[in-house]
C-alpha cells in the first residue's frame, strides 16, 4: 500500500522514477524531444535515425495501447541530430484507463529529461471553412470531462512534478506556434495549415449533431479524443507544448447529411498527409534549442 506521501494523481513518482530509470538503462538516446503520434500517424517514429525499438508490454508500470492505428512502443533515436523519445500509440479514456494512467508517460518522459513535447492527433473538424487534411495548429483547448472533474490532476499534488495550480493560458508555446507557421511557409504548406482550439470528449462513440453544434457555439474548432490531458500533466511538469490536429473528417452539422464519421477515413487521411506532416515536424525539431525557450 502506498503511502499518501508517495501518491501523485494516482500514481507514484517512485513508479515513474523506477519506470524512467528502466528506459534509460535500456537504450543510450537521452531524449530531450518527447514527440506523440496520433492516428494513423505512426511514421513520424520512423524518421528517427538509429532507432531502437521497445514495446510498450514490456515497459514496467507502462499501458498498453488497444486501438488499431497505434503500435504500442517506444522508439528512441535522433532527428535532425536531435534525441527524440517517439511514442507509436497513445492512451485514451475511451480504453477504460484512469485518466492518470493516460498520461503517465508525460511524466516519464520528463524524468527522462525530456524538454518540450510535440503532440499530433486525428480530429473532426466542427470549423466550418476547415478541409478534409487540413493541419490546424492547436492554440488553446476546452477540456470538457474536466468539467466533469475528470483531470489528470486530480488528487494529492507532488511539488516534484509541479505546482498544485499550474497555470494553462500558455499551455501551448506561441513561439513554437509562430516556428511551425514559419516552417509551413517555406515548405509550401500554408495553404493548408490552420490555428484553432481543440475541445477533447471521452469517447469512443463520434458526436451527435447537436452535440458538433454546441463545442462550436462554445468555440472549438476541432474535436478529438485524446492530446489535452496529456498536454495538461506535460505543462504541469514544466515541459513546452506545442501539438497539431490532422482534420480527417468534417463533423457532421446538417441533419439532412448523408455524412458518417468512421475510424478507417480518419487512418486513410492520416496516410495521405503523413509525408506532408512528418517534414513539418522534422523541420521544427531541427531548430529548437535545448534549454533555450526560444528556437
């Protein structure tokens, strides 16, 4: 039984530590770029160079990713010569973990010393003017089970991870936001790119309609299942964010629409994009600076 000094949100940081120690004895890459592949997107990890290969079963404390379209395993190695921890498959409340327990490689990765996370995921799009893959850099979120109190936060606060209050008005770094702007120009790509607020429900079944035309009265211009949470305990860690949705389908606003939202359109427009999408992130890895908050 652990003792209520040593629980954090749900889980220890003894955990995360002995889990984080593990990882570092089992691969030399001391990563500082921790970066998330959302559906469909799993070819961001094979970018890395030299990379080394482990599964997410055979981490000790770690989850296991159950949806189809996510690897489940780590890949360390460098990219653009900088040292990268890529993690192929996620973890969703929709797969009946404790909200905890999803974003508890954030935690690792930060004892890792890993600096700055860049998050992607598939997301319907509730913005009227987005397109089927379109890239919409995320600026802001709504959290809607954190109304409900689900938060990754939630429960005793340990002062070695971060402050029982953090601040989210900067959850998502404006100086990496204005670096993917830049990148997304010179490779072409700004006919394409957007900038909107991401709103996270539970899932796993798509929205009603009415519920696409309530998160877009509310604001969203996007809507996901996953990416908030996780951004949320890496800001609590002191970790910069920067994270981006693939728009892989137009959620359905019209009650005459024909349209359905399906899991296979969201991994067939991951595939179309995912060249486009990998240079963007390859790109921004190359200019950031460690320990530097500008790039």
């Amino acid at each position: 039984m652990l003792a209520m000094s040593d629980t954090v949100s749900g889980d220890s940081y003894k955990e995360c530590r002995a889990t984080a120690d593990w990882l570092l004895s089992n691969t030399q890459v001391r990563p500082t770029v921790g970066i998330v592949c959302g559906s469909g997107m799993g070819g961001l990890a094979d970018m890395l160079k030299d990379p080394q290969v482990i599964k997410y079963s055979d981490i000790p404390n770690f989850p296991q990713s159950t949806v189809h379209g996510h690897a489940g395993r780590l890949v360390f190695g460098t990219l653009k010569g900088k040292p990268c921890v890529c993690m192929q498959g996620r973890f969703h409340l929709y797969e009946g973990y404790p909200v905890q327990k999803t974003t508890l490689p954030m935690r690792i990765f930060k004892l890792m010393g890993v600096e700055t996370m860049i998050l992607t995921n598939a997301a319907g799009g509730l913005n009227q003017d987005y397109k089927v893959g379109d890239i919409m850099i995320i600026k802001d979120h709504i959290n809607m089970p954190g109304f409900a109190g689900i938060n990754p936060l939630k429960g005793p606060n340990d002062e070695r991870f971060g402050a029982r209050f953090p601040c989210m008005s900067d959850a998502y770094d404006r100086e990496l936001r204005q670096l993917a702007h830049e990148v997304a120009s010179e490779l072409g790509y700004s006919d394409f790119l957007r900038e909107g607020v991401y709103v996270v429900l539970g899932g796993p079944s798509f929205e009603t309609i009415a519920e696409c035309r309530m998160l877009h009265t509310l604001g969203a211009d996007a809507v996901g299942m996953s990416t908030v949470h996780e951004v949320i305990v890496a800001r609590h860690a002191g970790m910069r964010c920067f994270a981006m949705s693939l728009i892989s389908n137009r959620s359905v606003m019209d009650y005459d629409s024909q349209e359905k939202a399906n899991h296979e359109e969201v991994l067939e427009t991951g595939r179309l994009r995912a060249e486009q999408l990998q240079k963007l992130v390859s790109n921004m890895v190359a200019r950031l600076e460690r320990n530097n908050n500008s790039y």
